[in-house]
C-alpha cells in the first residue's frame, strides 16, 4: 500500500520571525527572497493555496542598492482618478519620500493577487533606519543567498 500524501493544514503552520539587513542589498535579488519566505517555499511543507510562510522584518531599506540608471529611469505612477491625475516619481525621489514602499511594492508584485497574496504581504514589516519593534517576537537574521 502507497504512502500517504501529506497535506499542510492551518493547525501545521509554525510561523517564525526572520530580520533582514537591506543595506547594500540589491533591491529585485532582496525582494524575490524575501517573496520566498513569505509564501513559505523554502519550508518542506510549502502549500500553494495556505498562507504557509514567516514574518519578516526588513531594517535599513533606504539603503538598498540598485544597479544601472535605475535611480533616474525607474517610475512609480499613481493616479488620483481625476482627469490629468496621473503623477510619477523616481526611485530616487521614492527612496527619499517614502522608502519602505519602494520595498514593498517589489516584493507585492512577487506575490499572488489576490486575498492570499495580501495575507501574506501583511506579514512584511519594512523599516527604514536600523531599529525595530519586533524584538518581542526574537526575529533570527535570515541567511541571504549571495
């Protein structure tokens, strides 16, 4: 007789904190990885359909790096729903505004649409200096491929 096939439940899911340094760190590399975590791929008991992933707790993201022109040629639009409402804003001016939506729509655009992929987007926690107040939870420092 075959074995049987395990399927992840919502009572299986152990959730963990994980802290992530993004200084230095390229922004597109960053962001797949944390999606990763997110999603819950790097777990063995990974489920498409469950929000199956860990917190993660980004610091420093107005320090991440980008190759290229991207600080003058990357756009982020915006329209107000008016008529001539449409505004755009470099990554550079984005980095200065407002850094940690930079972060987070990288890794949004990772993640699927829909109500599974807002659950686990909440689980992002993106600062732009280099405190937290997540130390209650004891988040470990995520191991970044190189």
């Amino acid at each position: 007789m075959p074995s049987k096939t395990f399927v992840t439940k919502p009572a299986d899911i152990n959730r963990e904190w994980w802290v992530v340094d993004a200084e230095g760190q390229t922004l597109g590399r960053l962001a797949t990885q944390i999606a990763t975590v997110l999603r819950g791929k790097n777990k063995p008991t990974y489920s498409p359909h469950l929000d199956a992933g860990d917190f993660v707790v980004v610091v420093n993201c107005e320090k991440v790096a980008v190759t290229g022109n991207r600080m003058e040629d990357k756009k982020y639009y915006r329209h107000s729903g008016y008529f001539g409402g449409l505004t755009e804003v470099s990554l550079r001016d984005q980095l200065v505004r407002k850094p940690e939506a930079v972060l987070r729509e990288a890794v949004r655009g990772m993640l699927p649409k829909g109500p599974l992929g807002r659950a686990q987007l909440a689980k992002l926690k993106i600062y732009a200096g280099a405190e937290h107040p997540h130390s209650a939870q004891q988040p470990q420092p995520l191991k970044l491929q190189e």
